[in-house]
C-alpha cells in the first residue's frame, strides 16, 4: 500500500463515522420531536 492509500482509506473511513454520527443525531432529534408532538395531540 502507497502512502496515498492509506491516507484515503482513513479519510474515507473518517467521512463515514461523521455521517453515521450526524445521521444518528438527526435521526434522534426528529423521533424526539415527534414524540412529544404526538403526546401534545394524545393530550387535547
């Protein structure tokens, strides 16, 4: 393996951990605010 591989296997890999971390957050934002609106409809 070349240095150049190497350096775009962890760049790669980075990239991949940073959209799995901002999809989960999303992801998890979005069923927060979705919980609480169904219990603000559930509650009138």
């Amino acid at each position: 393996m070349t240095k150049i591989q190497i350096y775009s296997d962890v760049s790669l890999s980075a990239v991949e951990d940073i959209e799995n971390i901002v999809f989960n957050r999303i992801s998890t934002a979005l069923n927060v605010t979705l919980c609480s609106f169904c219990h603000v409809l559930n509650n009138k």
